[in-house]
C-alpha cells in the first residue's frame, strides 16, 4: 500500500509539541551523547498507520531507522514496526512522540478496517467513507489512518464537494427540489451532488430530481432496503450513502440492506492501540 507522508513540517510540529526547547531529563543526567538503540513492536493485533512518519521523526531527531511495517500492514502481537540506533538524545526526543502517532493511527486504522471487512464480506463493492469530524488539528493523520484501513475520505473538507443538508435548504424556502438541483449544478457542473435526506419521501423526491448520491441520514437497514426497492434496478439511479451510527457492528446490516457508501466518524474514535516500545544502551 502506497501512501502519502506527512509533510515534514508537520511532523517537526508534532516534535515541538513535545519537547519545545530541550529535553531536560536527558540533559541533566548527561547520557545525551550515549549510543543506544530502539525498538517499536505492536503489542496489540493492530493494522498499523503512521509508522512511516514515526520513522521520519525519529530520523529528523538524529537516528538511523530501519522500517519493518508500512501502513497497512496486519500486525500480530510482538510483530516489529521499527528499530532504530543512534544517540541516546535522539532516541529519546523522538520515542514517545514517535509512539504515540502509531499508537493513535493504528487504533484509527483497525477501526477503518473492522467496518470495511464487515461491510465487504456481505456486499465486496461497498465503499466506506470516514466523515471530517476528525478532532481538529488531526485530519492529515486522521485521513492517513483511514486509507491504511481501506477507507476513503467521505469529505476532505467544504471546499472538496457539494454536500447540500436541510441547513442549506432552510435558506432556500420556496424552490422545489429540481430547482435547488438545478442551482447547485449550474456552477459546478463537473461536481457530483449529494443531498443529505432524513425520510423516504425527501429520498425519493432529490432521487427524482436528479441528485447523484442520496445521504440518508440515521436510516435503519431496514429503511435502507426500502430506498433501495424504491429507486429500482435503473443504472442512473441516485447512490445511496448510509449515514448516522454506521460502525463495525452494524456495517454488514447495512451493506446487505443495498447501501452503496457507509458514511461513518467511528473510526476516528477508535482505542489507540499498544505499541511495546524498548530502549537500551547500545
């Protein structure tokens, strides 16, 4: 699995967040200039994320690191993520920050693929979506955990798609739903537009007037299958995105229900996930 890194000004932030000036412990015990080595494993099975940034912070601290899983990877319990050598000033700047990234992306990573192998064994076409209700300041992390996963970004943020709720319609009191349509289409022709809906009826009517992906919020499977009935078997037929509670539990209900998208933010709150970290002189 080939994924982006995060830049790294964005890692030396995180780095900075941690130690803003020095590392005081190291300093006043005067083992900085000592060599030693560092080893990260999973301690938890976890589908790991991030660990490629982990690398590249501890590499940015001063050490040589070798990468024995990418993001994506399955991982047993006791299965190597890193190990790195260099001074001990190093190794330990970067250790906690370093593990805490893959600790917190992998919890996000195993949640994504929880939902996508629940979801997929019922119906193998059905794509997951993680919403942006990310906790802010965490989204280039976040996203990344999520397509080591196998998930997709439902929304990189307002400015990425149309989206149209019932907020946005309270403004427009008065036009039909051809006609907020045909608004939303005129200046963004090439955008594909989702209607976000909370009954059959409004499902059925932006279905009708020409949305590309009905969003039906906080529908039960069961209303799914009633949406899915309703549009019938017509290749032109909105995409349905089940939105609202999805999470591993309930994905596969929904995939077998006829839902095409699974929209979810559960990931995003997944456990973080162990990773046994050892340091020793070396």
């Amino acid at each position: 699995m080939n994924l982006p890194i995060l830049p790294d000004a964005v890692l030396d932030q995180f780095q900075a967040d941690d130690v803003p000036f020095l590392d005081l412990t190291t300093h006043v015990l005067g083992v900085g200039a000592e060599p030693g080595r560092m080893s990260f494993a999973a301690r938890d099975a976890m589908v790991v994320a991030c660990a490629e940034e982990a690398a590249r912070i501890i590499e940015r601290a001063g050490a040589k690191v070798v990468l024995h899983a990418a993001s994506g990877a399955t991982l047993d319990p006791g299965a190597a993520i890193l190990t790195a050598t260099g001074l001990a000033a190093a190794l330990l700047r970067s250790w906690k920050i370093a593990q805490n990234l893959i600790e917190t992306a992998a919890g996000i990573a195993t949640a994504t693929r929880n939902i996508v192998d629940a979801a997929r064994a019922v119906a193998p076409h059905v794509s997951i979506a993680c919403t942006r209700k990310n906790a802010p300041g965490t989204k280039l992390m976040a996203v990344k955990a999520i397509l080591a996963g196998g998930g997709a970004p439902h929304r990189l943020g307002l400015s990425e798609t149309i989206l149209i709720f019932a907020e946005h319609r309270a403004f427009l009191s008065g036009l039909a739903e051809t006609e907020i349509i045909a608004l939303a289409r005129r200046d963004a022709a090439e955008k594909k537009i989702v209607v976000e809906v909370g009954s059959l009826e409004e499902a059925l009517a932006f279905g009708k007037a020409g949305a590309d992906v009905i969003q039906a919020e906080k529908f039960r499977p069961a209303q799914i299958a009633a949406l899915r009935s309703a549009l019938g078997g017509d290749v032109r037929r909105p995409l349905i995105a089940a939105a609202g509670g999805v999470n591993a539990g309930n994905g596969a209900e929904f995939a077998a229900a006829g839902a095409d998208i699974l929209v979810t933010s559960a990931p995003y709150w997944g456990k973080p996930l162990d990773v046994a970290v050892r340091i020793e002189a070396a």
